[in-house]
C-alpha cells in the first residue's frame, strides 16, 4: 500500500497549512523548517512555484502519491465539466475520506488504516482499499467485529463535535453512512486553489 511515510510536521510547516490535522507544530513553529525558516516567507515564488504548491498541499491533504494524483487529474479531464472541481471530487469520494468526513477517524490517515485493515464494509461487502472510488448510495459501515466497532466506537468520541458535510448521511448509533450525492465544491472547503493545479499540469 503505497502511502507518504516521511515528517508530516516539516510538510505542514513548509506550506504553513495543517496538511494531516495537527496544528501542534504550526502553532509552535509557525514558519518554514530549516535554519533560513524564518527568512523563507519573504522570498517571493515563481508562478511555477507557486502553482507546484498548490498541487503538492492538496497531494499531501489526501495522502496521495504523485503517480496517482496525475491518474486522478487525468480522470478529471477527461470528464465534462469544471477539471478543477471534478478533481476535488475524486478526491472527496475516495473510501479513507468518507470514513474520514463521517467521523469513524480523526484524521485521513487513521481513516487510511482502517479501511486498509479490513474494518470497514461497502454496500455490506468489506473493502480493503483505501482508494476505492465512493459513488452516490453507496452505504458505508464498520465491520461486525467487536474489534472493529471498539476502534470506531473510540474514536467517534473523538470526533463527535465534528460535522457532518450534506452530502453524507451518518447513523452513529449504527455506525454506519450513506453517500447521498457527489459534493459540490463549497461544500469541500478545499484549502487550495485548484485552477491553478490545472494550469500546472496544462503548462
């Protein structure tokens, strides 16, 4: 299972955004690492540079491998409609976020771990793939095991001042949820500008 291993505070310091949830690091360091950290932020970006930062703040938020990325963005423009919207989508219907968005992680990565650990079942059937591609009625569950509902039972607790986005229908008591419909755009919040990801891979 192909996943990004490396210092995730460090990331979320260079692109100074809370890329895998904690904001301990941000909030403690607030500037890029390296000893030239505090004096980075007054170095003006190229417009390369500035679009390959969007794209790699966006990469990291999913926890999506370069190779894959180009496969969803090449996806995205293949469908009709707005490439940049559609991009997020994708990535908004992949099996860790949902599990994610409906509060069975506290962070995308967790979420990653129990889908890939067998925990949790679509349309009643388990699902081991992280990347599986949601689609609108799809009903996410957690397993029947007692391990699987522990795990979740515990970290609901976590999450449970979480919101729920519109285009999901959570049972907590059930531990389970439904995709009602594929999300639009303002409902995904998305902490980046996605026309400029198009423009980096349309250069």
């Amino acid at each position: 299972m192909a996943r990004y291993t490396g210092p995730r505070d460090k990331v979320s310091r260079r692109f100074g955004v809370a890329l895998f949830g904690s904001t301990k690091a941000l909030e403690k360091r607030p500037f890029p690492p390296g000893q030239h950290g505090l004096r980075a932020g007054h170095k003006k970006k190229s417009d390369y540079g500035v679009m390959l930062a969007e794209k790699q703040k966006l990469r990291f938020q999913y926890g999506v491998l370069e190779g894959q990325f180009r496969k969803y963005y090449a996806e995205a423009a293949r469908r009709r409609g707005i490439t940049g919207d559609i991009l997020l989508q994708i990535l908004e219907l992949r099996l860790d976020n949902v599990v994610y968005r409906l509060g069975f992680s506290n962070t995308r990565a967790g979420a990653r771990q129990i889908v890939a650990h067998g925990h949790i079942t679509v349309n009643g059937k388990k699902t081991n793939i992280a990347s599986y591609a949601c689609r609108p009625g799809d009903v996410i569950a957690v397993g029947s095991k007692k391990s699987s509902q522990e795990l979740v039972t515990r970290n609901l607790d976590l999450t449970q001042a979480a919101v729920t986005p519109d285009w999901l229908e959570a049972d907590r008591d059930k531990l389970s949820g439904k995709v009602a419909r594929v999300p639009a755009k303002d409902e995904i919040a998305p902490i980046v500008n996605e026309q400029l990801i198009v423009e980096f891979y349309s250069r």
